[in-house]
C-alpha cells in the first residue's frame, strides 16, 4: 500500500472505528472476545482496503467486511466451543447501572436472540442506516429488508415485554 492510500485508510478507519465497537458487541459479550474480533476485523479491513475501488461508500463497505468477520469469527468460536466466564467467576462487582442502561441490556439481551442476519439488519437499522444500504450490506432486497425490519420489530417487542413488566416500544 502507498503511503497516500495507508493514510487515507487510517484517517477513514480512524473516523468509523465505532462501526467495528458495535459490531464486535451485537455478536459478543465477553470483553476479551470482543477485542480479539476487533483485531481480526482490523485486518481484515487493512488487508482488503486495496480492493475497495469506492464502489460503495466507505462506511457501507466497513459494516459488510466487519459484519462478514463477525459471522466467521462466531461460527469459529462455536467450533472451538468459546465459552465465557459465568458472572459468579467475577471478582470484582459491577458498578451500579443507571435506568436507562437496564433498557439498553434488555434490548440487547433481546437482540442476541436473533438469527445472524437479522442481528445485522436490526444493528444497522439502529445505525440509521438507510434500507438501500442495509440491501446492499446484506445482499437482500430493499423490500425484503423492510419486511424482516417489521418482522424483527414484532417479535423484540415480544422478548421485551415478556422481559419487563413495563411496555418497551422498539418503535420509538
């Protein structure tokens, strides 16, 4: 790689590195296997820069090699048979979550449940990311996106519900 191309990829991956946090934390929860991932999507993203030509903006390219890195990586990881650490293994005890993060962990507890596809279309969804790119990241079509969006929506309302006693709108 050039020392133009290196830098314009560094400053890009630099400014969309949150892209890959999120990722790496819609498919895992143990910490250390979630930087372990992000590494490997790091790689992947520098190893595959000189084919990218700008066909596509750079952060739809970004979540489609992420996305595809996590998939690998999970279907790796269920090989391996990965198991984290049980929470009673901790020593040291969580800190005290606010309101708002108890409705951020159900919703995330809701979303693991998730096949792997949908997992992806509903992240990018909470990404505001449009529907035409969501079709182009996945592979699917526009409208096929919208239909598993109301489909997903449908059924986190359900999990959410069936988790707290208190109505949770994925909606809103």
């Amino acid at each position: 790689m050039t020392d133009r191309l290196e830098q314009t990829f560094l400053e890009q991956i630099n400014d969309h590195l949150g892209i890959a946090h999120k990722v790496c934390r819609i498919y895992f929860q143990d910490q250390e296997e979630r930087a372990d991932l992000l590494q490997e999507m790091l790689y992947q993203l520098w190893k595959s820069y000189p084919d990218f030509g700008g066909r596509s903006r750079f952060t739809t390219w970004m979540y489609r090699v992420c996305l595809n890195t996590a998939l690998g990586w999970r279907k790796k990881s269920k090989r391996k048979g990965w198991e984290s650490l049980a929470l009673r293994h901790q020593q040291i005890p969580e800190p005290a979550a606010d309101p708002g993060e108890e409705h951020r962990q159900a919703l995330f507890r809701a979303i693991a449940t998730l096949s792997p596809l949908n997992k992806a279309i509903v992240f990018l969804y909470l990404d505001e990311v449009s529907y035409e790119e969501i079709a182009g990241i996945t592979g699917l079509t526009r409208s096929n996106v919208s239909v598993r969006l109301v489909r997903i929506k449908k059924e986190l309302e359900q999990q959410l519900k069936n988790q707290t006693d208190s109505p949770y709108n994925v909606n809103s």
